[in-house]
C-alpha cells in the first residue's frame, strides 16, 4: 500500500513539525544494542504499550520492578559482543 503525493505531504509536514516544535528528532533516539535478554523483552513489550507506567497503574502499585528483572535477565541471557578484529 504505496502512499499518494498528498499523503506523503501531509507525513512529511507533520515530521518537519515535531522537529521544529517539539524538539523530536531522530537523533535524540540512538538506538542502543542489546545487551541480554531482559533488553530484548522490554523492547517488545514497549511496542505492545507494556511498560513500568502501564503495569503500575493497571495493577495499583508504584513499581512492577521492571529494571531489576531486566538486569537480572540480561546477566543470566546476556549477548555475546562481536570481536573487534
């Protein structure tokens, strides 16, 4: 499903709107490897709306703990780094 000219600039006017007045800019997102498991589950859950904010509110409590089991996953599923030759 290609996009029209119209559609096209209505996309390209509201990207250059969020850069220009919302300080949104592709820079500001480095994308950042993952280091384990537990990285790799938080960006899947964050694309499906899961994160810390949502479990607090959906279950009533401040915190799920989220970071802690990431880390924890990360250091018993870590990613082997490539070698710099």
């Amino acid at each position: 499903m290609a996009l029209d000219k119209t559609e096209m600039k209505i996309l390209d006017d509201a990207i250059k709107d969020l850069e220009d007045n919302e300080d949104v800019k592709l820079e500001n997102y480095k994308h950042k490897e993952s280091e384990g498991l537990g990285d790799s589950l938080e960006k899947v859950f964050n694309k499906f709306g899961i994160n810390e904010e949502f479990i607090g509110k959906a279950m009533g409590i401040g915190g799920c703990g989220c970071q802690k089991r990431k880390k924890f996953l990360n250091q018993i599923f870590p990613y082997r780094k490539k070698k710099e030759q």
